[in-house]
C-alpha cells in the first residue's frame, strides 16, 4: 500500500521542492563509500577479526531500542547542503527528525510495519503504506527507509538483496555494498558502532557524523561532538612520523598494512601515485579531518602538511611494491 500519486499545481511545486530536500538529507544516510580507519589500527589474525565482528554484529542485533543525532552533509548533481539529524528506533518503529539550518526547514519521518507518517510539507502531512512508497509518492526520490537502520550500524539490511561486505583489519565492516548503495565507515579505536559514514550511489554523495550514540553496545564510541576538522586531523597527524614517512611505512609493512594513504578533497586520492596506480577507496587509509570544507587558514596549513606526508609515504611505498612483487598482490 503507498500514498495516492498528487498531480503537480504551481502550489504542489513548493511542497514538493521541500520535500525533495527531505529526501535528499535521507538519501544522505544511506550513501558513503569505504572510508577512514582509525590512526592507530590494529591488525588481528584472520580467525580473531572474523569471531570479534560475529560478536559484534550478535550485540547488535540483540538490541531493539537504539538512538543516534548527528549531522550530515549531501551532494547530488552539483547540489548539496548540511543539517542536524536524529534517528530513534524502538524495536520495528523508527522516527527522524531533520533540520537545515540554513533554510530553516524542519521535517519528521515516522514509521513502522505497513504504515508511515511525513510531517513539515507545506499542506499538511501524508501517510502511507511505508516510508519509501510515501517518500517516493511526495517527492520521486527511491529511499531504502527499511535499511537504513542496519546500515548506519554498519550491518547489512536484513530482508534486502545479498550485501558484501569487505572487513577492515580489525573485523569490523569497511564497506557495505547492498542495493546499488556502498556505504563506507570510519570507526573509532574501540566500539561497536561507526562514527562516521560516507556513502556514495551513481552522483550523489552523503557524509554523516554521529555526534553521540544513545543505547547501542558502545554509546561512547563516537569522537566528541565539538571536535572540529581542524582537532581532528591535528590529532591524526600527532601520531605519524611527519619528518620520517617512511619510517611509518616500515612499521605498517611489518604488520601487514599495505594500504596507501588517502587525503580527501572533492574526492579521496592517494598523492604521489599516477592515475593508474590510484586504489579503490576502501583500499585506503585516509587521514581523518581532510575534505573539501576548508576550515579555516590552520586547517588549509594541516592539510597541505598531510598531503605533503601522503605523497612521500605513497611514493615510498611504490618503491617497496616495485622492489617486491611477490607482495604486491597482499
């Protein structure tokens, strides 16, 4: 059961131009591709990484009742903006609110088996047989409603098509493929939950930031709320050896991290590498705090110092791949 279809009036486009954004802040949280590991990850034996994410995910799914706010930001054909989310779920029941500061425009998806609720449209509400049919009925937008809380707990969705999974040396999910989504997470040292997410389907691309988690295995796994881009990669670069990149390289080669290192702008690259030689995203470690939101003249200096520290680590490595090609395929 969906929403009947309401034709288009020159009135009905304004309602729709809202809710159009709505879907875009909600499509935000079900994109992001295999992004940022912690500084200092720890690399397990194979058997331990796959045992500790069953547990994980056991941990998870035992638990009904879970809620997150954060914020988010979204870009999808050359159009993109920012605002504050908060999801709550209880057992089968979901609600979101979202805000966007800058238009000021507020909206509530609430919902549950075989019936859903959207509320801030100019004209009242609308209901529905579910979030997605309801979604896609006000606004022409295909949201996967029923996913997204899986996803953001960096589970594949239950019910869904065949999801793959590629781990991150400690076990946990480094990306989710599921739908035509791929869905990326950045974890903090210890935890059970993501603290960020950056997901990505055809041109549209979404960041989420959780700034505190409530009710799940690790409500303190998320990096405080007022640390900024700026502390963050501060903190990021604290504990690499800038003078001495290759050095780091040495000591990741002995623990069997062979990964590149990524900085991020409009896009993830690793510098020091040709076009060719650049890996997939999930193949990379990104240094957090890097993007293309520009904080700041000390976060543009900090930026420059891990582009800088990237390219001769990444050219380091080249040498090491060139002068070991049994172990390039590792």
């Amino acid at each position: 059961m969906s929403a009947a279809r309401i034709a288009p009036t020159p009135r009905a486009a304004a309602r729709l131009a809202g809710a159009a954004a709505l879907a875009l802040l909600l499509g935000a949280c079900a994109s992001q591709p295999g992004r940022r590991s912690p500084p200092a990850e720890t690399v397990v034996p194979a058997a331990d990484a796959a045992a500790r994410e069953t547990a994980r995910v056991a941990r998870l799914r035992g638990q009904a009742d879970w809620s997150l706010n954060g914020r988010i930001a979204v870009s999808n054909a050359g159009k993109g903006g920012s605002g504050r989310i908060e999801w709550s779920q209880r057992d089968a029941a979901f609600e979101v609110a979202l805000s966007a500061p800058v238009t000021r425009q507020s909206w509530r998806l609430s919902g549950g088996p075989g019936a859903a609720r959207l509320e801030g449209l100019d004209g009242g509400s609308r209901e529905g047989g579910d979030a997605a049919a309801l979604l896609r009925e006000a606004t022409g937008w295909e949201i996967p409603v029923a996913a997204l809380a899986d996803w953001l707990r960096a589970l594949p969705a239950q019910g869904g098509p065949q999801a793959q999974v590629a781990p991150g040396a400690d076990g946990r999910p480094q990306a989710i493929e599921q739908g035509g989504w791929r869905i990326g997470y950045e974890w903090p040292a210890t935890g059970d939950l993501p603290s960020r997410l950056d997901a990505r389907r055809d041109g549209a691309r979404v960041r989420l930031i959780v700034d505190q988690w409530q009710g799940g295995a690790s409500d303190a796994s998320a990096p405080p709320a007022e640390e900024s881009q700026t502390e963050r990669l501060q903190r990021e670069l604290s504990q690499l050896d800038l003078a001495d990149p290759a050095a780091d390289l040495r000591r990741n080669i002995a623990q069997g991290d062979l990964r590149p290192i990524g900085v991020c702008g409009f896009a993830c690259l690793a510098p020091g590498l040709a076009q060719g030689e650049q890996p997939k995203l999930q193949a990379m470690r990104i240094l957090s705090g890097t993007g293309d939101v520009i904080e700041g003249e000390r976060h543009q200096r900090l930026i420059e110092q891990a582009r800088a520290y990237a390219t001769a680590y990444n050219r380091a490595l080249s040498d090491w791949r060139r002068a070991h090609p049994s172990a390039a395929g590792r």
